[in-house]
C-alpha cells in the first residue's frame, strides 16, 4: 500500500479561532459537529482535508498524517530509524480512524493513520483553496531524506543546488518537500491560491503576520507565507506555478 500524506492538522490554543480564521481565509468547509469536537476540514478537489485542534499545551503545532498499512510496524521502524514514539496506537472509536505518531529526529511530530479493512476515501466535499503540499524541514538534508525514504519507501529526489528533496505523492495523497539545514526543524502545509497578493492582505487584516512576500523560487514555483493568530508557519502557492 502507498504511504500517501491524506491528513494535516494545524493547532492552536483556541480551536474555534482557527475555524473561524481558515474558514473565512480559504473558504474551506469545517464541521466540529463530531463525539470529539473535532473541527474537520473536508477534503477539496486536488487537495487532501484535516483538522484544526485545540492543542493540550495551547502551543502552535502543524503536522501531517501518512496512511499505512500496518500501524504498530510502521511506528516500530520510525524508533528503529531513530526517531521516538509520541503518541501510542489509539485504536480506532466513535468512526475515528486508528492513529498514532512519531518524533522524527529532528522532533517533528508526524502521524499514522491505518484506515479500517475495506475502507475507501470519502470523495471530495470540501470548498475552498486546496492544500497541496506538505513540508518537512531537519537540520540534515541527507538525514532528513534517507529517514523518510527509508521509512515510507518514499521516492525523494534532491538534484538541486539546494539539496530540496521533493516527493511526488502517492495516490489519494499529496507530495511534499523533504528537506535540512535551513532553519529550525518544522512542519508546513500549504495551498494554492489563485492571487498571493490579495490573501496575504486577508490574512493579515485577518489576525496573521506576513512571514514571506511572494517570491518565485528558482526552477519552482511562487510561494508566500504566513503566521497565524496562533503562531503556526503556513504557506501558499500561486495557481499555474510549479510545486514539485
């Protein structure tokens, strides 16, 4: 089975305040009405959905789930590789799916999640701007793509004077940028959007702060970036450019 990325989450001391703040900035499609209070961003057409929690510490937190197949051997090999369990398998309840999580090396939480026998995705219900990539950032380059590749078989291809490792994605998932030594370790998300200009001004009249103008990457596409009320890093890609 391919170890697609089919679920991020973007956290926050207040839960309400991310709906609020994403659904008006992207037009996305968020219903809490759950036994968990979960607020969950349905998936757009081109992108994958997530959820927008109330962290236990109310610190900012990003982060991106990868599907598998087996959940307790895939969290087994992320500590063999040298990273630390996180969070155990909570098996799944109330429609939840099974999930679990990581440290990576670098500390980047990373979740799992192993669909029930027989399930299929739900189709795309969601409104709004999609998200379509996904960022892991180490402090090795090399290090951070053989963790990665050797841990989801993942493809990352890094012949680039930048050594950026970009993954293409598997089916039903998205691709993603596998990279090191260019600041602190994190994990970003980002969407496409038809005009960066005009939501980085929503963002900012919105509550964020401007972290990057827009900028064509050399040989990638035009990205800008934000940080949210909470603090969390978000990016954005122009329509049309290219993102891996």
């Amino acid at each position: 089975m391919a170890h697609a990325v089919v679920h991020f989450e973007i956290g926050g001391p207040d839960a309400a305040a991310l709906t609020k703040f994403y659904g008006e900035l992207f037009g996305w499609k968020i219903d809490a009405n759950n036994p968990m209070n979960y607020p969950i961003v349905f998936g757009m057409e081109g992108g994958i959905g997530g959820g927008l929690p109330q962290t236990q510490d109310g610190k900012p937190s990003v982060t991106v789930y990868v599907s598998v197949d087996d959940i307790h051997a895939a969290l087994n090999k992320a500590v063999e590789l040298g990273g630390s369990k996180a969070l155990d398998v909570m098996d799944a309840r109330d429609g939840a799916p099974t999930l679990a999580g990581f440290l990576d090396p670098d500390g980047n939480f990373i979740g799992l999640i192993e669909p029930a026998p027989g399930e299929q995705p739900p189709p795309p219900g969601g409104t709004g701007d999609p998200v379509t990539w996904f960022e892991i950032a180490g402090t090795d380059s090399k290090r951070t793509r053989e963790y990665y590749s050797k841990l989801f078989g993942w493809t990352i291809h890094a012949d680039n004077p930048m050594e950026y490792g970009e993954y293409h994605g598997d089916e039903g998932g998205i691709g993603g940028g596998i990279f090191g030594g260019m600041g602190d370790p994190r994990v970003t998300v980002y969407t496409t959007v038809g005009d960066l200009g005009d939501k980085l001004k929503k963002a900012n009249a919105l509550g964020a702060t401007t972290q990057m103008e827009p900028m064509a990457v050399p040989g990638g596409p035009t990205i800008a970036m934000f940080s949210d009320p909470a603090g969390n890093t978000f990016g954005m890609i122009l329509a049309g450019t290219t993102s891996g």
